[in-house]
C-alpha cells in the first residue's frame, strides 16, 4: 500500500508556505517612481502610465488600461517607435509588441530621458 514518512513542524511550515505562494494569482507589481499620468494608446487600448524605472536602454513604464485595476508594464526603448507590452492572462504573463504613434513616442521619450544627455553636454569648451 501507500508508505509513510515523517516530516519534521520547520519541513510542514516551509511546504505550507510554499504551497500559499503557488496559490497566489501571477500579477504585475509596479516597482519605480511615480510620474504624471501619460495618456497614449497602444495596440488598441488607451493607457494610463503612473510610475517609471529608467534603464540604460530607456524604460520600463508602469500603467492600467482605462477603466480597470489590473497593471500592466510597456517596456520602452529610446530608438524604437515599437514596445513590448506585457500583461497577465489566465495567471500567465503574455508579451506583445505594438507600435505606438510619434506623439506616445515623443511623450515617452521626453519621460524617460532620452535626449538628456545629449542636450545636457557644454558645447562652449575648446575641447577639439
């Protein structure tokens, strides 16, 4: 028949949690800091984009589709009109890509810092 084991209370404990973890709906959780609210559309959906984490590349965005409570993350490259969305479906993350207007663009770019260091360089020096 079936055998039996013996697992000691700190074994019980770990197993239990781990098995609460697992029971938890996959989400989203915006981690960066809070910027005015932009407003763009992207594949479709008008976005509301509240929070921002800058990267070497150019950023991650943080926002809701409006009307709803579920956050969603565009991940947004200075050189590309075309960025990747990712969202939860079904408890699974889903990756998109869409192409946004130049007007999101240039919102995004001017959020994320794009042209601040080209812009912030001392052209006056007789560096030549």
């Amino acid at each position: 028949m079936g055998q039996r084991i013996t697992i000691s209370e700190s074994e019980k404990n770990r197993i239990k949690g781990l098995y609460e973890q697992a029971k938890k709906p996959f989400q989203i959780i915006p981690k960066g800091e809070k910027i005015p609210t932009i407003q763009i559309k992207c594949g479709g959906d008008l976005c509301d984009l509240t929070m921002m984490k800058k990267n070497e590349k150019g950023a991650s965005f943080f926002g809701k589709h409006r009307g709803t409570e579920q956050f969603y993350e565009i991940l947004f490259e200075c050189k590309s009109d075309i960025v990747e969305y990712i969202t939860v479906k079904f408890n699974q993350p889903q990756f998109d890509k869409h192409k946004v207007s130049p007007q999101a663009q240039q919102l995004l770019r001017k959020a994320a810092g794009c042209d601040s260091y080209v812009s912030n360089q001392d052209t006056s020096s007789d560096m030549v």
